[in-house]
C-alpha cells in the first residue's frame, strides 16, 4: 500500500481494529479510520480508503456476504492478514473475578468462550453490539459486578483491569480470523498474474466432477490454499477458492495467466468472480508467551510477511 494509506477498521479496541495496526506498521505514515459498523468500512473504502474485511474463521466458517459482496466487481483484495483471537476478560478495578456474576460481550464473544463461563457460573448477558461496547458498558457500572470479554486493548482502554487473557474454548494459536485488505477496484484487472496470491469465486456447470476438473486446471498454476462450498439452488454451489501462484514453473506471471484463460474456457467467464490479486500476507507467529512478551512494547503479535 502506498505512503500515507488511511485503512478503515472497526471501532478502537476491536479485533479489526488490532489488525489494522499491525498492518499499519509496514506502511509509511498510515493512518487507522475507527467506524462504528462493517457498512461504514464499505462505505470508507468507497470513498478511497483500504479497509479490513474479515472474510473467516477458524471456528465460524465463512463470511459468506461479505465474499458476495467482493464479488460485485467494485472492490479488489490488496492483502491479507491472519489474526488471532486473543479473548480476554476483564473487570472494574473494584470488583474481583470471584465476586462476578454477569459477563457482558458480543454473543460470538460469549458463544466461543463457553467452557471458561460455564467454570466460573456467571450468568450471560449477550445484548452488546460489539466487545468494546460491553467492556465501555462494565466500567460505567461496577453494581452489576461484570466482566467484559474482548481484546486486551478493549479491556485496558476503557479502565478494566486484565483477569484472563486466552480464555476462549479455541486457544489464540488456533482460533485465527483471516481478514482481507480492500480498496476501490477502479479499473484494476484482476487476476494478475504478476501478484503470488489470488482468491475467486466460481460456480462450475452442473455436471458431474465438474469441481474436480476446475481444480485439476487450477492446480496446473498454484497451489491452492482455501477451499469453501455455498449452495446456490438445487444440487448447485459456488466454491471460494483462494491460492498461491507456482513459482516452481518458467514464467511463472505467464503460466497462472493461462491457468486463468483454461479455467474461463472450461467454466465460461460469466460464472467466475475473481476478488483480487496481491503480494502481501501477514501470518502470525503467535504463542500465549508473545502475548505476554509483546504487549509490554506494544506490538501485541510479531507479523510475518509472505
């Protein structure tokens, strides 16, 4: 992304907030634009912003609308990153963990962290919007003796003192939400073969082994990486397919375009929806430990870039 990118994201202490810092690092001079809701982020990349879009996770699946909505041709994938749901819990300074007996969160919040709810007997209270809205909601009322789940940022933001970090029933290290970069597409072409990631959407003919044989041009060209099915009608389903270019060919650029021209001839173009071509994506490297190490300097997860 160029110097000076301003990249849309939810609200301040959001796990799409924490993304979008940690991209932040690697682009000069980039600046975090917080909205209340996913509609504003769309709205914000309208307007020329990037944006972060979580397209899945790890536990949840596919984000089936907003794939649908990358697939409308006026939006293009920039990048990728790979983040971890470090779930933490927290409480009023006055008001011990043992002492609570109402936890306040998103109820995807409160839905993944069930085990560690069920142990400590707490009644739910799922009626918040998003994470931070629950966490802002226990610190301006320690009466009702809560706890708020949601990024440690979240918590230690709005004045909770930290009790659990990593609470959720998936640990951090596997509950991974994959998030896409967005911009405008403008009058990109997409695919480009000259980017080593790509994702797409293609609904095959219906007949039979008809995925097969769109793997099988597929796999001539890049190794495929994400792989998800979603019905359409009867006996039909389109497939998100995201992959990585072979660079183990000659000309690597020329061979995936050719893959592309099969996969147009074998499918006819009117069924494929490619979403974007891009050369950046950021993978954690995550233990508790880097948590606990990290969050002292204030990078709260070393990136990898491939």
């Amino acid at each position: 992304m160029p110097q000076g990118t301003v990249i849309a994201a939810l609200e301040q202490g959001s796990f799409s907030d924490e993304a979008a810092r940690r991209i932040a690092q690697y682009v000069a001079d980039a600046r975090i634009k917080n909205v209340r809701a996913i509609g504003d982020v769309w709205k914000a990349i309208a307007a020329g912003s990037a944006g972060i879009i979580p397209f899945a996770n790890a536990n949840a699946g596919v984000v089936w609308p907003h794939l649908h909505e990358l697939s409308t041709g006026k939006w293009r994938i920039v990048g990728e990153i790979h983040h971890p749901v470090n779930m933490c819990a927290g409480t009023h300074p006055d008001v011990a963990l043992e002492r609570t007996s109402m936890v306040c969160s998103h109820p995807k919040a409160i839905e993944q962290s069930s085990k560690w709810i069920d142990a400590h007997h707490i009644t739910q209270n799922p009626n918040f919007s998003s994470t931070v809205d629950a966490a802002k909601y226990v610190a301006a009322h320690p009466e009702i003796l809560g706890v708020a789940l949601g990024t440690r940022s979240a918590i230690e933001d709005n004045g909770l003192q930290l009790c659990a970090e990593d609470i959720a029933d998936s640990p951090a290290s596997e509950n991974i939400t994959r998030m896409f970069v967005v911009r405008d597409n403008g009058h990109s072409e997409i695919p480009d073969g000259m980017f080593p990631h790509h994702a797409v959407v293609v609904e095959p003919l219906n007949y039979r082994k008809s995925l097969c044989d769109v793997l099988s041009v597929v796999g001539d060209a890049a190794d495929l990486s994400s792989l998800h099915d979603h019905p359409v009608g009867h006996n039909r389903y389109e497939f998100f397919l995201q992959m990585r270019r072979r660079d183990d060919v000659d000309d690597p650029a020329k061979h995936f375009n050719n893959m592309v021209l099969a996969l147009n001839g074998l499918v006819g173009r009117e069924r494929i929806r490619w979403l974007g071509s891009w050369g950046r994506q950021f993978v954690p490297e995550v233990t508790l430990s880097d948590f606990e190490v990290q969050h002292s300097s204030g990078l709260p997860l070393r990136l990898r870039k491939t």
